[in-house]
C-alpha cells in the first residue's frame, strides 16, 4: 500500500511542474464554482467586484471539470447575499457556493433558482409600472423553457425575457 502512495505522489510532484497551475488558497470569502463557461465576469458584476474592491479575487474561465469546462470565482473576505446567489442562479443556474472559514469549506451549496426575483432585473418594457418613478420593485416569474433556457415574465406587465438577461440586471 505505500508503494502505491508515493508513486502517486511522485507521478503528481511530475505533472505538477509543468501542467497543475494552483490558485492561492482563501482564508475566507467565497467560492463560485461549476460557473457557466463565459460567465465569470458577469457574476463579478453581479456581487459588485470592480476597481474598487480591495481584497484579493481570483478568476478561472474556461477550465476543464469532471463536468465540462467551467468557470471559477474566488472571493477573499467577501460572503453573498441572497439576492447575489439568486442572480448568480439567473446567470448559472448549475453554479455551487462555497462558503470559507479559516481556510475550511464550512458550507457548500448548489444554487437555487427561484420561482420569483425581485429587484434583481429590470424589465425591459420602458412603460412597465416598475420603471416608473413609483416606488416598485421590478418582479419576474422564473420559468424553465423546454430548451432548459430559462424564461423571466414580468409580474406587472406580463413582457418576457429569455435572452441577455445580463444586459437588464439592475
């Protein structure tokens, strides 16, 4: 058995040189993995990661998985709201969330899509009440297409959207 062990170990030592490339573990924050290809810049947008933020992020896009290729977020000293992960769900509905502590997972979720969101999207009817100057909050009903796309119908006046959701988020 210990024979097999440090081959192990000797065979990785090997590949590593050259082709195992590692991120910098986080003390604590947050981890978006199993991101939709392409959308890691998005969900940067979407937790307000810009220019300003000052704490250490690391981004991998396109990366290979167990499950296809992948984008993956690393946060340092920043946890998600629920409105956050509820967008990120919008966006990349497979997406799972790994909250760090002291360099350990304490929890880790697979997002939920919800079946309403609130004030995450602005609906894209320029005479629709919720983009009036009334004190409303825009209101979607998430629905899956038989495509799997997913399909956002405005709670107030019934307008659909199913592509470049990104471009209405508020």
């Amino acid at each position: 058995m210990e024979n097999k062990i440090e081959k192990t170990v000797t065979r990785s030592k090997k590949l590593g040189d050259k082709n195992d490339l590692r991120i910098k573990a986080i003390e604590n924050g947050t981890v978006i993995d199993h991101i939709t290809p392409g959308q890691a810049l998005n969900v940067l947008k979407i937790i307000s990661v810009g220019e300003n933020f000052k704490n250490t992020v690391s981004v991998v896009m396109n990366a290979g998985g167990a499950r296809g290729d992948k984008d993956v977020v690393k946060i340092e000293g920043k946890e998600l709201t629920e409105k956050e992960v509820a967008a990120i769900s919008l966006l990349s509905p497979k997406a799972t969330v790994n909250i760090i502590r002291h360099f350990e997972v304490i929890e880790k979720k697979q997002v939920k899509t919800p079946e309403c969101v609130n004030g995450i999207v602005k609906c894209v009817n320029p005479n629709c009440i919720s983009n009036s100057n009334e004190p409303i909050d825009s209101r979607f009903i998430v629905k899956e297409c038989h495509t799997g796309a997913l399909l956002l119908r405005c709670a107030y006046c019934e307008s659909v959207m199913m592509e470049n959701l990104m471009m209405n988020f508020k």
